[in-house]
C-alpha cells in the first residue's frame, strides 16, 4: 500500500475513533446541545416547588425591556427594581436603545456570564431571544417575560399586563363607539415581530369580522418600530394614504404618542379618532386639548413588581411555572399561574379627562 494511502487510512481510522468515544459520552451525531436545551424548562418543572420556602436573600435580578430608553419600559422596570428591597435583592436594568430583533441577544449572554439568579425580558422577537434564554435556564437563570412573551419554551413564567383577547377586542369596541361603527381606520404597532402587538392585532382582525362592524375596514398596519419619529411619520403617510380613515389605533405608548403629536398639529385634529394604550403622563396634554378623548393602558409600575416578586418566588423554589401554582407577590397578595405559565396582572384602566389627573406616571 503507498505511505500516503496508508497515512489517510490511520487518520481516518483515528477520527472514526474520536467519534465513536464522543458519541458514547455525549453524542457525536446524537443528542446536541439544541436537544439538551429542548430539556430545560422540563428539568426546571419537572422539580418540586415549595410554596412555604422563604425568599431567598441576596437575589440577583435584571430587567432586560424592548429598548432602554422606552419611557413605559422605564417606569416598569424601575417599579421591579424597587420591589426587591421588599425581600432583600438587587436588580438592574440592561438593555438596546433600538427594538429589532436580535438587540437583546447580546445583553442575555453577559448576563448568563455574571450569574444572575433570574432575567426578565420584554422580548423584541420570541424567536431571536429564544436560544439564549434555553441556554440561560441550563444554568438555572430562570427567566420572567414581561409585557411582551418569548415563549412558553423559553421562559418559566409570562406575567401578561391583562388578557390579550380582552385588550384586542377592546382596543376595536372603543374605536367602533367614537365612530359610530363605520369607515377606514390603521393600525400603528409597534415591531413587525412584537409578540404582545402582534397578539393583540390578531383578536382586533378577529373582533372586526363581527356583523356590526360590516361598515369598518382595516385598512392597514404600519409599523414605528417603537421609535418616535419614525412612528409620527407613519402617522403621517396613513393620514395621506388613506384620505377617508376615520380612526387609528395604536397599542404601543411610543405609536400613541406619536401619533397625537402629528395629529395635534394637524388638519385632522377631531376628525380622525386616534385610540389606543399610553401611560397618562405622555398623554395628558393631547386628552385635555382635545386631540384624543381616551385611551387604555393597566398600571404599569404594578406589572413591574409583580415581575419582580415571579421572579424572587422562581428562583427561591416557590415555584416552578407549572399551572395552579400560587406566590405570595407583596403588596398584591397571592397570585395564581395559569395555562402556559401565564399570570396575569388585572384589566386595564381606561383614561379619559374625567380620570387622567388621578393617575401620575
């Protein structure tokens, strides 16, 4: 045999080797690490939960929102971060100046890398987040999303500002009042792949094929990406597109604002009904000038802290995530999980001038 055929034949049998020992040991073709992180959340509720153990001391927690400079994720998240002086831990906030999709990856593999005991994510995109956050729960990280899910594999508990059917549907029942069930609105959302947005949406579309709304008509869904100019342009060009809209709905606080601002402003200032979900503080002025006469949103410093307390409850052993079981989240008393790992903080409160002042945030 020639020495150059022979000295392949010993380099393959060589790797064959490797391969075979690998294989026996963790896999060389098998079980990957995809499949081992498939197995993370399973492991986690799979353990027994403890509701009479006590919240451990020393806690390390990070909110990790949409965007940092989001004034509506600002106010949650720092709710959460006072919250854990209530059981004695420190928590953070970390997070990307822009909403798109994979922003939040980075910040989730540091994270992992200094050992948080828990994270908790208002996810941009549910896929983009999703194989960083497994890798984090193999570490036992347990992970809280917020506001808006990454998932039920990726994450122990989802705490949901209010049903998502409750809000979309009602977002189109309010619309439908103040015009009379009739004409062309938009919609201005927030991120393409937004998982609250896009949920939302879905039960609007859903509501709107009703009979009595026959005379309404989507007519389209702009997206502002969560960034202010960019959303007060997309105001601009539904206004313009569509001549004959009626109203828009915006369920993001950003889009909301926006929107009041061009519309203040404008020509269509009481002709075009503008609605949607927006902390009072941002909209106080646009209420009381008369650009809009009310929108929705729940308490966000209370989805903070209820965030805050998931999370605490995870990480001491409380809970697991698995349907049925209850915490004790401070001030806010007992709360229950529901199907998915879902809790859900309470219906929302709808601002109009009668109320607006009551309310400071």
């Amino acid at each position: 045999m020639p020495t150059r055929i022979r000295a392949r034949t010993r380099v393959l049998a060589a790797t064959s080797a490797v391969c075979a020992l690998a294989l026996a040991m963790a896999g060389c073709s098998g079980t990957t690490k995809g499949d081992s992180e498939d197995d993370a959340k399973e492991k986690t509720q799979n353990a027994a939960a403890n509701p009479d153990a006590p919240l451990k001391k020393g806690l390390k927690l990070a909110f990790l929102p949409k965007q940092i400079n989001n004034p509506y994720m600002k106010v949650v998240d720092q709710a959460g971060i006072k919250a854990t002086e209530g059981y004695g831990g420190k928590a953070k906030e970390v997070g990307p100046s822009d909403a798109k999709a994979s922003s939040q990856v980075s910040y989730i593999n540091t994270l992992i890398q200094q050992r948080q005991d828990a994270v908790l994510i208002a996810a941009n995109d549910p896929n983009a987040v999703c194989g960083p956050l497994k890798q984090a729960m193999k570490q036992d990280i347990k992970i809280v999303s917020y506001d808006s899910d990454a998932g039920k594999d990726c994450r122990h508990v989802f705490i949901n500002q209010a049903g998502s059917e409750a809000i979309g549907r009602g977002l189109v029942r309010d619309m439908a009042k103040q015009i009379d069930n009739k004409g062309q609105i938009a919609v201005l959302s927030a991120t393409q792949n937004a998982t609250n947005q896009n949920t939302w949406i879905t039960f609007m579309k859903d509501e709107l094929k009703k009979p009595k709304y026959k005379d309404m008509k989507l007519v389209k869904t702009a997206y502002g990406d969560d960034v202010d100019q960019k959303s007060f342009q997309e105001t601009q060009g539904l206004l313009k597109a569509y001549p004959k809209l009626k109203g828009i709905i915006s369920p993001t606080t950003v889009g909301l604002a926006a929107a009041a601002r061009y519309l203040s402003g404008s020509s269509y200032k009481g002709k075009v009904v503008l609605g949607g979900l927006g902390t009072p503080n941002q909209m106080r002025k646009y209420i009381k000038d008369g650009t809009l006469d009310q929108f929705s949103l729940w308490d966000p410093k209370k989805l903070g802290y209820l965030g805050s307390y998931a999370a605490a409850a995870l990480s001491s052993g409380q809970i697991t995530g698995k349907e049925g079981e209850e915490f004790e989240a401070g001030k806010l008393g007992k709360r229950r999980i529901g199907k998915d790992g879902e809790v859900i903080l309470g219906p929302p409160t709808v601002f109009d001038k009668d109320n607006i002042d009551d309310y400071d945030f």
